[in-house]
C-alpha cells in the first residue's frame, strides 16, 4: 500500500481518548501533588482535597448528591466484582440465591460463578432475541431465599438497554437487591441511579474520555459489601490500598465535562448510529442488526453479516483503516463465540459474523460515509469465498452442521 | 498478531473458488466455532491437476486453505496425503497458538476431498480389479509398487488387493493388515 488510510475509531467500547481536559487536570498529582491522600502534613492534603472533588464530580454524573456513596476502584471489572461478591457475601446469613441476566459481562459472570462455588445458588435468567430482561422473567427465578441480582444497565455487544426502572421496581417488590453495570450506558445516556432504584452501580472513567485505572461503584445507603481488597482505612475500608490520585482526578474532571455535553454527545452520536443502521441494509444484503431497534444505545451499531466471518471482516476493514470489534469466537482469545449472541438466539455459524461499532463523540459523518462505501465490498469478497454463501446460493441450508473435524482441538 | 506471510495469503488467497466438474468434494466444519472450509479436487494421471477452495473463518483460517491449496497442487495423491497440519503452519511462518486449531481445518479439508476422491474411483471400477489405493490406477496384484505415481504397494494377505499405507484393514475385503495379525500372535 502507497498510503495508509486514515484511521476511524469505532471501538470506543473497548477504549476512549482521554479528554485534554483530564489530563491536564491529573498532570500535578504525578508531580508536585504527589502526596498521600491519607497524610496528615502538608503533602496530604491537596491530594485529599482534590480526591474529595472528584468524588462529587463523579457522584453528580450519576443524579448522585452525597459523595458518600461512591467507592473508587481501578475497573469497571473490580466494581462489579465488589458488588456482586462483597454485597452476597454481606447477605448470606440472609439467603444465599443470587441472579443475573444471561448477557453480563464476565466481570458479573465470574463472580457469580465463584458464588457458586461458595454454596451460593445462581439463576441464570434468560433474555429475549433482543437480549432484553424481562420484569416477569426475573421475578419468576426469585425465591425467598434470593438475595441479590444482578442486570446491566445497557449491553456493550448488542446496543440494548434494559427497561432498568423496572427491573429494579420488580427486585424491590421481593426484598432482593440490584446490582447493575452501567459500563455500556454511562457517557451515553443520561444516568440517576435514585430514579432508576438500583443498589449498586458500577461504571469506569473510560466509559466518558477519563482515564484507564479508575472507576466507581455507587452503593445505596445500607447497602455495605464485604471488601475484597483488605487493609487500610481508604474509601471507607470497602477497598484498602492507596488511592490513584492522577486518575481518580483525572475521572473527575471527565465526569465533570460529560455531564455538561452528554446531551450534545448523544444526539451526535444517534445521529451517526442512526445513519448506520438505516443505511447498511440497504447497502449489504444478509445483514442481521442485533440488539432493541429503539431502546439502544446512541451511537451502537451491532450487526452480523451472514455467511462471513468477523475476523476476516475486521482485518480487511483495518485494511481501510477502520478499528472495528466482533463478537466472533476467531476474535476472542478464548476462542468461544460471544455468549451474548448465543443467548439472543443466534447459531454459532451467525455470531461468527457478528460486527460492533461504538462510535464516540468525535466519530465524524465522513468516517461514518466511508465505512458505508468501504464495507459492501468487503463483505462481496469475503463472500465469494464462503462456502456457506455458496451453499446459500445454491438452495441449500447453510446453518447445517457438517462433520466435526476438530474436536479434539476444544 | 500474524506473520507477513500469513496476511500475504489473507489478502491475496490462491485457488480460491470451485471446481466446475470436481473429482472429489472435502468439506469439514468447527462445530464449536463455526468455521467451515470446502476443498474440491480433480486428477490427472494420479496427481492433482486443480484444487480449489471455499472458507468461512477468520485470518488464519482462509490464509490455511490458501497455503493448503497450494502446497498441494501438482502433487501425487500419496504426497497430498502426507501433507500435515503442522506443514502448513510451518509454510506460513507459524500460527498464534490459539490460531493453531485453524490450521486444522486445512488438510483435513483436502484430505476428505481426496479421500472423497478415492472412494468414487472405488465405486467406478469393476469388482476384482486391482487399483493402486492412492491414485487409483490399475496395478498388477504381484507388483510391489504403482506404476503411474510410484508408491509402495502392500497386498492384503486374504484377497490380495492392494492396501493403502496406513489401513489397519483391507478396504475391500475387511481383514486385519498383515502386521496387526503378526502382532496379535
């Protein structure tokens, strides 16, 4: 290739630029406010001062008045991690049935499963073909025994946002509590954790152009999960170590900057999403949009194009400079097939082609036009040689399973 | 993550497509990922004269089938057959470990496609006739080697047809192979 194209970024799923302004905002707390927090002297006390700031920025992004409610973490992944174990732990003596939605993200999933390990019960509760959680559905896998459940606020696979009020008022009715992540939806959509009724909620600096190392969990008054990290006094002994000053501030100033633009970023970013998904249908044929047509994400794009893998597709599409995610089992290192898509009804064949585009708020109309022209051909080729486009052509079924070759290989 | 070589073979993938008239059909599938890859031959004179391929897969996947088809165009049945998994890895200057598996796909497709091959010849020829188990031409059932693609050709000990390298028992007549009973005595 002569010339490289020019990048276009929609995988802001996976990682966002930090915002000047957060970084600007960190650059003293890795210098001259390079203090403990918890110091008593003179270098402690700017970090503590700033630290305190940032917790009411980050609180006030969530409709969130009290700072006394968010723990800072260093992931969304240990956010979750403290709400779903640390709050089942604090019930046991309570009831030791939990539930979670079958599309969480493994940082749900895991716990759970060591839950399980624990003596604890786990319902998995299924989702409907657009991955949607219903308030009957849950209650049903509700006993007197459950303790807590746990359901994503939006989905970053498939774009779908839960009707979460609900959920929560169905979890309320049953004396359980709800725990969700709200990775996918916060910088996204607007977020009030008290009109929403959830317990916990958990979310990183990433999902709003702060910076990777810090995240929070909102916790409801009462609601006190058993640490998982033990030893010194910070953030209220529900999560011992030093704090990460530089990000957690960084993570403030973000939160600060998102909640004066999420409306601008939202409409521009359904804007674009909109365009997308309007548009790539009738530019490919056999395309499959995943995910609630309207209770969406802005600015989500999630799609499978039938009878070609993701991998390949992502690769060519890098090709034209595109950065671009897929649910398919080639793209993960686990080499299994997203088990959001499985859960949503698709075949294995069928999530193998699954595409995601997140875009973000700087994600321009000319990026979104370019990768509408580049993608058919693309897809053309990579379908010329598939064997299930053939068989589809030819009449035949293309989801039938052949021979197994590999077994040996799983 | 992959080689030059491996995204030389992505981007440019050769023999890809079909055969109008294939001689034998392979087709093999990932039923735990859902890949699937297509191989169709035809044979001349107990050599392939044309493989083509079709796969849905990742990177690794149709750079395999690429590499595969042209490792075995031009070769004897026999050669094609020896043809391994880690062959075609080591052709494409290494796979990622957790991309090994692909490379499974590739040389199975093509030998199912040849073994497809094999058994329609089988059908083809009157009973009683001795064909060499590789390319399929006639043999004489006292020579010890096929004429046409020179591999070596052992006679069951029950009907006397020749039996492929690796058979533990005669295709035609189900007895065990000689060693196998020697090694049971």
């Amino acid at each position: 290739m002569d010339r490289k194209p020019p990048a276009a970024y929609f995988d802001h799923a996976a990682a966002a630029p930090l915002l000047p302004e957060a970084l600007e905002a960190m650059r003293p707390f890795f210098t001259d406010h390079f203090g403990n927090p918890q110091s008593i002297h003179r270098f402690g006390i700017e970090p503590a001062r700033a630290l305190e700031e940032a917790r009411a920025r980050v609180a006030s992004l969530i409709g969130e008045s009290s700072t006394a409610r968010i723990v800072f973490t260093a992931s969304a992944t240990e956010s979750n991690n403290l709400a779903v174990k640390g709050i089942a732990r604090s019930l046991a003596a309570k009831g030791n049935h939990i539930v979670v939605s079958a599309v969480e993200h493994a940082s749900v999933m895991s716990p759970a499963r060591t839950l399980e390990r624990e003596g604890f019960e786990v319902t998995e509760v299924r989702v409907d073909k657009y991955g949607t959680v219903h308030p009957g559905e849950l209650e049903k896998s509700f006993h007197p025994g459950t303790v807590l459940a746990a359901v994503q606020h939006a989905s970053n696979e498939i774009g779908t946002v839960q009707p979460l009020a609900e959920l929560a008022a169905a979890c309320r009715r049953h004396g359980v509590l709800l725990h969700s992540d709200g990775t996918a939806a916060v910088g996204r959509i607007p977020v009030d954790v008290g009109a929403l009724g959830v317990d916990s909620y958990a979310f990183p600096a990433q999902s709003f152009y702060g910076p990777k190392g810090a995240a929070a969990l909102w916790l409801r008054s009462g609601v006190r999960p058993r640490s998982l990290v033990e030893g010194g006094i910070q953030e209220k002994g529900r999560r011992a170590g030093t704090e990460n000053v530089p990000a957690i501030v960084g993570m403030g100033r973000a939160a600060e900057i998102a909640a004066l633009n999420l409306a601008a970023w939202s409409a521009h970013m359904a804007r674009l999403g909109g365009r997308l998904l309007a548009a790539l249908p009738e530019r490919v044929e056999h395309i499959i949009l995943t995910g609630h047509p309207e209770h969406r994400l802005p600015g989500h794009v999630s799609l499978c194009v039938e009878f070609v893998e993701g991998e390949s597709m992502l690769l060519f599409l890098e090709d034209e400079g595109f950065a671009v995610a897929s649910g398919s089992a080639c793209t993960s290192k686990t080499l299994k097939a997203s088990p959001v898509l499985l859960a949503i009804g698709l075949p294995h064949s069928v999530a193998q082609s699954s595409l995601m585009l997140t875009l973000g708020k700087d994600t321009t109309e000319a990026e979104v036009d370019r990768f509408l022209e580049k993608l058919p051909p693309i897809v053309e080729r990579l379908r010329s040689m598939s064997p299930l486009y053939a068989k589809y052509q030819r009449g035949e079924d293309p989801y039938a399973t052949p021979e197994s070759s590999c077994e040996g290989g799983h | 993550m992959y080689s030059e070589k491996v995204m030389e073979h992505f981007r440019n993938p050769r023999n890809v497509g079909e055969i109008p008239d294939p001689d034998g059909i392979g087709e093999v599938g990932n039923p735990v990922c859902g890949d699937m890859m297509t191989f169709q031959v035809k044979v001349r004179d107990g050599r392939l004269a044309d493989v083509k391929f079709k796969t849905f897969g990742c990177g690794a996947a149709i750079a395999v089938s690429s590499m595969v088809s042209e490792m075995a165009l031009g070769k004897t049945i026999e050669e094609a057959l020896r043809i391994t998994n880690a062959d075609v890895a080591k052709e494409l200057g290494g796979l990622p470990p957790n991309k090994l598996h692909c490379s499974n796909l590739g040389a199975d497709a093509l030998h199912k496609a040849i073994e497809d091959y094999l058994a329609r010849e089988r059908q083809k020829r009157p009973a009683g006739e001795c064909r060499c188990p590789y390319c399929a031409e006639p043999v004489h059932p006292a020579e010890k080697f096929c004429q046409p693609c020179g591999v070596t050709v052992d006679n069951c000990r029950k009907c006397g047809k020749p039996l492929p390298r690796d058979a533990f028992e005669c295709p035609e007549c189900g007895a065990a192979r000689a060693e196998e009973e020697e090694k049971e005595d």
